[in-house]
C-alpha cells in the first residue's frame, strides 16, 4: 500500500468516529510505529486530525478532551514561557486566583513574589506550592476531574463564591471573537466562570494554537477577558483589542 493510500485510509477511520492508537494502526498497516507517527504528523499539518498522545482523532469533535498528559505534551515550551511570562505579573501581596492546566502549572516554577495568597483548584498547583512559606495556598477542593487534574463542581464553587481576589490566571481549551472561551466539559465550565466573576482582573493563559479553537461548553464571552498572555497574536488580533483586551506576548 502506498504512504498517500494509507493516510487516506487513516482519515477515514478517523472521521467515521473512532479514536486510532499508532499501535493498532502500524499491526493493521504492517508498517513499523515510526512510519505512522510519520503519517499522523503529516495529518495534522494538513490539519486534517488532531494528535493524540499514542494516537490521533478527529479535529471536528468539539466535546473532545484529551488527557493532561496529551495536553502537557503538546507545545510544551509556549506553555512554560507564557506561564513564566503570567508569574511576572503577580506582585507582592496579590491574592490570585490559578486555574488548573498545563499551562498555570508552571506559574508556581517562576512564581518571586512574596507574600502571595493563592486560590487554586489544581491539585498538582497546590502540592508544588506545598512547601513555599512565603505563599498561602488556599485549595477549593471539589470533584476531581482524573482528565484535568482540576477540582470542580458545586463544593468548589461554593469556595470561590467566597472569595475576591486581585488577579486570575485562567486556561482554556479555545478562544474565538465569535464563540468566546471555551472547553469541552460543561461542569468545569461554570467552574471557570465562577472564578471569573471573583476576579478583579482576569488573564487568559494559552497558546497560540487555541485561537479559533472552538469547544462544546462556553465558559465566557471574549469581552470578559481582560488580557491574554500568548506566544503569538491571532491573524484577528484587532477585534480583540477592539473590545478592549490587551495582549502580553511571551
């Protein structure tokens, strides 16, 4: 079978609802792993599919979640950078709230400032900051979602109700001027927009492969944002600014 006959192949199964493993593929295909990670990579840049760790599904599914460590793995360095950039903002004395994901997870790696409170429902947030004196963690607890490492739902936002604080550090799955900020699950979307609404000012964490991402649950419109700390501007970036939010490149 030709490399062009195989992908074509590849894309079908994909797009007929299944999720693909690069080791069922490269056993149905007779082909070494290498060959399919090959194939998938050139899918994707086509943008064809979405890459998965081990696998690949479906770029049009927008109640897709992949897993933390799918996430984690993808645009790792952005991720760091923007979340080194977000750490600069937070100043001495700053209540702040920490949304949890792949990218505010590394705020507590480049986290200076001191005498800090923070708010978080990340349960890998709050053990890095476990054994920092000079921070308050406060934990909101809640469901633990085992995809996202976050803690959601009522108890969660019963915490958060409570509390007002300077500044929030928020991820997301998507963004786009038309259908705001989004991600696929609808229970740690009001998760999010509870957070939000505690927040003096709110910065939006995400790389830059998420602008015109759209996912299956709204956490808020565009205008809610107040910054956005990325990697690059989106081709749109003027509508943004129009509606008054401000970004912060890495």
């Amino acid at each position: 079978m030709f490399a062009e006959e195989r992908k074509a192949k590849i894309l079908e199964m994909i797009n007929s609802g299944n999720s693909v493993r690069v080791s069922e593929l490269s056993r149905l295909f007779n082909v070494s792993e290498a060959t399919i990670r090959r194939d998938l990579i050139e899918l994707e840049q086509a943008g064809c599919i979405v890459r998965t760790h081990g696998g690949a599904v479906s770029n049009t599914s927008t109640n897709f979640e992949p897993s933390f460590k799918e996430k984690q793995d993808k645009f790792l360095k952005e991720k760091e950078q923007i979340a080194k950039k977000a750490a600069s903002l937070i100043e001495d004395g700053d209540t702040v709230t920490i949304d949890s994901g792949t990218t505010t997870q590394f705020i507590s790696k480049y986290l200076n400032a001191k005498g800090v409170t923070v708010v978080t429902n990340s349960v890998n947030l709050a053990d890095e900051l476990s054994d920092r004196e000079d921070v308050e963690v406060i934990v909101t607890g809640g469901l633990l979602r085992t995809k996202t490492k976050a803690m959601v739902g009522p108890v969660a936002e019963e915490t958060l109700k409570k509390l007002k604080v300077d500044k929030l550090f928020l991820g997301a799955n998507g963004i786009s001027i038309k259908s705001g900020v989004t991600t696929p699950n609808i229970v740690e979307a009001n998760t999010k927009r509870v957070m939000i609404e505690g927040a003096k000012e709110v910065f939006l964490l995400i790389d830059s492969s998420k602008f015109d991402e759209v996912n299956f649950s709204l956490i808020c419109p565009v205008s809610k944002i107040d910054y956005i700390v990325t990697d690059k501007l989106p081709k749109d970036y003027e509508k943004y600014e129009y509606l008054g939010i401000k970004f912060i490149l890495t």
